[in-house]
C-alpha cells in the first residue's frame, strides 16, 4: 500500500533529522566533578518535590531560577552562560562530558540579546506592574529558546506540521471576527498544547517566533530595537492569542485525530523500532499501532496512580501539620474545647476522598483502541476524512434578561451547594477554622480528581452518552471543582518553602559547590603532578 502524501512528507523530513550529526568527539567538552554533581542533584531532587513540575519543564524552570536571581541585581549578565551550563550539568539537566565548550559562547549571544531587551524596556515609560509583567514574561521566552537551543526538537516539530496539515482545513469559521488567520494560530496552539503537552510559555515562543522569523537565526540589535518599540502590542497580542474564546471547542474536536499522532509520536521516538520497516508493511504498522497504545495507557494509569498517591501523601501530610498548627491550637485557646471528631475527620477525609476517586477512574475500552487503530491506518495508507471538525461561529448576543437570570441560576447553585456543606458541617461541630480548612481540601481534592479523569479520557475517542445521574453530579460539583480550580491556582502562587529554596537557601548551596569542585579539581591537578615526578 501506498503511503498517504502528508505522511510520505513526515517521513522524509524525520529521515533528514536523522542524518544531522551530533557534535564531534574531538572538540574540548564541558565537565563537572561528580562528587559536586551528586550533591547538586539530590537538592534539585528535593527541590522539584517541594514544587512538582512535569519532567520535561524541569530543565527550563532550573534555569529560569537562576535568572531571575541574576535580575535580583537588576542587571542580566551574558557571563552567567558557564555557570547556568555547569549548573545544569550538575542536576543531571544535561548530559555531562558532552557538550563542546564553544556552546558557553553560543548562550552568551542569546542571553546578550535579551539583556539588551530587557534594558531598552526598563528604560521606557511604563507603568511598573506592566514592567514586571514584561520582565516577567520575557524570562520565560528566553529560557524556552536556550532549552530548544541546547536540545531541539525537530521531531516534535515535524509532527507538529504534519498534524497540522492534516486538520487545518478541517476547522471552518462563520462570522465577522473570525478571521482565517486567528484559526489557524489557534489550531496550531491545540496541536502543541494537546500533542506535545506544550505550556503557554513554549508556546508563547513560537508566535514569538511566528511574528520574527529571523529572531532566532541571528542576533540583530536593530531587530531587538524594534521588537522593544512595539513590545506592548506583541505581549497583548500573543495573550489574546493564547486566551482565545474558542481554544476549549477546538482541543475537543481535535482530540480523536490528535489521539493517532500521539500513536505515531510513541511509534517514531522509540529508538528499539525501524521506523521504515514498520510502514513498509500495514501489518506491522497495525500491530504496532495497537502495541503503542496499550503501552501509551499503561503510562497514563501508573502516571495517575503514581500522581493520586503522591497527592494522598502530601494532603494528608499537609493536613497533620495543620491540625498541630492551627486546628489543636484554636481548639484549645479560642474554642476552649477540642473537637476530636472533627479533628480527625479532617484529617482523614480528604486523603480518603482523593483515594476513592482515584480508584474509580476507568481506562478507555478496546472500542477506543481498535477506532484509533483504524484512523491510523486511513491517515498512514488512504487519505483521511475531510469532514468539518468544527464550525466556529459567533455565539448569539445575550439580552440582559437572559444573562441575569443565568448569574441568578449560578448564584442559587453556589448559594445552596456550600449552603447545605455548611449546614451539615456546623451539624457535626465544626467551627469558623475547621470548616474552612473542610471547605478548601474539599474543593481542591475534587479539581484534581477531575484533572487525573481527564487524563484517563486520552485515548477515549468513543463519545458516551451523559446518564441523568452523571449530569446531575456534574451539575453540583460544579461550584466545588470552580472553587478548587480558583484556590489551587492562588495559593500555588504563594509557596514560602520555594521562596526559601529559590531566593535563600540556592544561590549560597550552589556557590558552596562550585567551591567544593574547584577544590578537587585543584586537589586532582596536584596529584597528577605528583605521579609525573
């Protein structure tokens, strides 16, 4: 069978990838000691703990905290490309012994030109807030471009585009306002966030890049002037990019074409398969299909069992310290009396409540597995469907009549939810701090139990009907997830423990490494002379 045309075209791009040449072995590599590494490594490991990220974010989060302390000074030094190298190379971020020494230079000239931004910006007449957001941003765009700088992804890339081929055309708009262009930046957006699970700021980068073809290729101080002069409108116009009203529809039309590139993601980064073997046959290929995705659910269920006992951990570790913190105390000197059955139903009942969610999340059948197999196929060996997706339009105007009485519903939903969970909490005893604290694990349980739900949903293409029970489950829990979702956003914001990490206890730690590593360099220099005598 022939290869399909957008298919043919991804392979011949991801063979060429395959060609280009790592660096050579006879060029002077970047070294750390391994003794410092060790150490540099088991405080990034407790650090990552305090503040889980995904592993793919770590690297470019580990360099955005050095940065942003180097900005503490109010100036970004290019010279800090060696030690924001060598730091990296120490937290096993990279690998060591491997990269040339020529890359301290390439680095400097990326941080250079953004030192350069950053300085034309602070000294325009900004209002402060928006200074700090510029700042802000801007550090995150940087370190997304040495991230892709010191390890790209042109595979990614290349699936990206070729996604992308697929199903642009597929999304149709209707209506005034919803241009051509803005669709087609909002499919790319789905494509990134939902296939190679990028965040806003990577994302940020490419429309970056997007508006600035040559930002990248060369480092143009007139370029960098001009990007300064309109800085304003491209910061709002890649926000309202990324806050565009109809992302939610698009991510959900895309999902089931999006589920057979993610197969063939899983397919073309396993190093152990001969990609050009396996599409030569549409047996194979089937086979493997049908491997990769048992396989891709194997990891979402021992991700989500893994995440749910990490969360059961840390909220009922949380929870203990509280009830010793403030619960007992308040009790004890305000209350002048200790409830221990709300005591120890605050403890245990979220931890309990995260568990039995956990346990109830269900994987996609084989009806999922064996539809996905079959649009496999027809995008590898046929030509895909070419049906509309989705149709964007413009929703009807609201009257003001109809928009009260929706915020009325809301407002009676919320008021007769957390009316009834008081209720029933002052039935029990509990006061003003033991029902909020109820309230807030409550709430923030709930939204991350939907979050691993929808992680279990991945590869669930088959739609089922909502039963009346399950909608009016939904329907409840709503202001408790909305309330999770809100709470879980701000106080992720407000961590001291990463502030200590981040702003006291790292910079004098990894200078006391440094320290620790020149002197067995020093100590190893010496004895080699030694052995020379």
């Amino acid at each position: 069978m022939q290869l399909s045309s957008g298919i043919k075209d991804l392979y011949q791009r991801l063979q060429a990838i395959d060609r280009q040449k790592a660096y050579s072995d006879d060029v002077t590599k970047l070294e750390v000691d391994e003794i410092a590494s060790r150490l540099a490594t088991l405080y990034e490991q407790i650090r990552n703990t305090i503040d889980y990220k995904e592993d793919y974010l770590l690297r470019r989060f580990a360099m955005e905290r050095l940065i942003r302390r180097q900005l503490l000074s109010g100036h970004l030094d290019p010279k800090i490309a060696r030690r924001m190298l060598e730091e990296l190379i120490r937290g096993h971020y990279l690998p060591n012994e491997s990269l040339p020494e020529t890359i301290v230079n390439d680095v400097e000239v990326i941080l250079e030109k953004y030192s350069y931004l950053l300085a034309l910006l602070a000294e325009r007449d900004y209002p402060s807030e928006d200074k700090k957001s510029y700042q802000d941003w801007l550090v995150s765009i940087l370190v997304c471009e040495i991230d892709l700088f010191l390890s790209p992804e042109y595979k990614n890339d290349a699936l990206i585009e070729a996604a992308y081929q697929f199903v642009k055309d597929r999304v149709k708009v209707r209506g005034q306002g919803l241009s051509i262009r803005e669709k087609n930046i909002q499919v790319y957006i789905a494509i990134h966030r939902d296939l190679v699970i990028s965040d806003n700021a990577i994302i940020s980068f490419h429309l970056f890049q997007l508006y600035f073809p040559d930002w990248t290729a060369k480092s143009d101080r007139r370029l960098v002037q001009y990007v300064a002069d309109k800085f304003p409108a491209i910061f709002t116009g890649i926000k309202q990019h990324l806050a565009y009203r109809h992302q939610a529809k698009i991510k959900t039309a895309l999902r089931k074409e999006l589920a057979v590139f993610k197969v063939l993601k899983n397919i073309i980064f396993d190093d152990n398969l001969n990609l050009t073997e396996i599409i030569a046959s549409p047996e194979k290929f089937k086979i493997q299909v049908n491997k990769s995705l048992s396989s891709l659910n194997n990891k979402i269920r021992t991700k989500i069992t893994r995440g749910s006992f990490r969360a059961i951990f840390y909220i009922f570790l949380t929870k203990m310290i509280l009830a010793l913190m403030l619960e007992y105390p308040y009790d004890l000197l305000v209350v002048k009396h200790v409830n221990y059955t709300t005591l120890g139903i605050n403890i245990l009942f979220p931890p309990i409540l995260m568990f039995l969610m956990a346990l109830s999340v269900r994987m996609p059948g084989a009806t999922s597995q064996t539809a996905i197999a079959e649009r496999a196929m027809s995008y590898v060996y046929g030509e895909p469907e070419n049906k509309t997706l989705i149709l964007l339009r413009n929703p009807r105007p609201r009257g003001p009549l109809f928009s009260f009485i929706l915020y009325l519903i809301y407002l009676v939903l919320y008021g007769f939810v957390f009316g009834g969970i008081i209720y029933y909490l002052r039935k029990f005893g509990f006061n003003l701090l033991s029902g909020g604290l109820f309230i807030f694990f409550v709430t923030a349980v709930s939204f991350f139990a939907v979050r691993i739900r929808q992680q279990a949903k991945e590869f669930n293409v088959i739609h089922q009907r909502e039963g009346l029970i399950a909608f009016l489950l939904n329907f409840f829990s709503l202001p408790i997830i909305k309330l999770g979702a809100l709470l879980s956003s701000s106080i992720s914001r407000i961590n001291i423990l990463i502030f200590l990490f981040d702003f006291v206890l790292e910079a004098p730690f990894k200078l006391f490494v440094a320290l620790l590593e020149n002197i067995f360099g020093y100590v190893k220099e010496k004895r080699e002379e030694v052995y020379k005598e």
